[in-house]
C-alpha cells in the first residue's frame, strides 16, 4: 500500500480546528513514531532523574577564611616603638 497522496496533517472530525499526524502518510508515521518514542524517553529520563532533570549538586557548606591576622597590624604601630 503506497499512499503518498495523502497528506501528512488531517483535520479532525471532532469540529475543532485542530489537525493530527496521517498514519497514512510515510512521513505522518514516522512523526507518530518519533513523538511517541521521545515521550517514552523524557518520560523515563524523569522518573531516573537523568538528563536535563538532574538535581543540582548540593551546595558546599560556607567556611570562612581562616583567622591569619592579629589587631592592631604591626604595620600600623608608630615607628620607634
């Protein structure tokens, strides 16, 4: 069966302007494939929290810089001292 009269979007019949994917057509079917296969794998990528739906890593917890000066600075005393 070679139906490549038909188009690749049909109208629907259920009175709305909405269109849908020919299964009739070579190119309708393999929109149908590829839509249903890239659910099934955004799908399974969320349930794994994979992909573009992995968490963030955690933070590092805040350290300060270390304590390394002494108050008042021997630069600041008066000279001669």
């Amino acid at each position: 069966m070679h139906h490549d009269d038909e188009p690749v979007f049909k109208r629907s019949k259920w009175g709305t302007n909405r269109y849908y994917y020919n299964s009739r057509n070579p190119i309708g079917l393999a929109l149908i494939v590829i839509t249903l296969l890239f659910g099934a794998i955004m799908m399974i990528a969320m349930a794994n929290r994979a992909g573009p739906f992995k968490p963030a890593p955690d933070p590092k917890p805040w350290s300060p810089p270390a304590y390394d000066y002494s108050w008042p600075s021997p630069s600041s005393s008066p000279p001669g001292h």
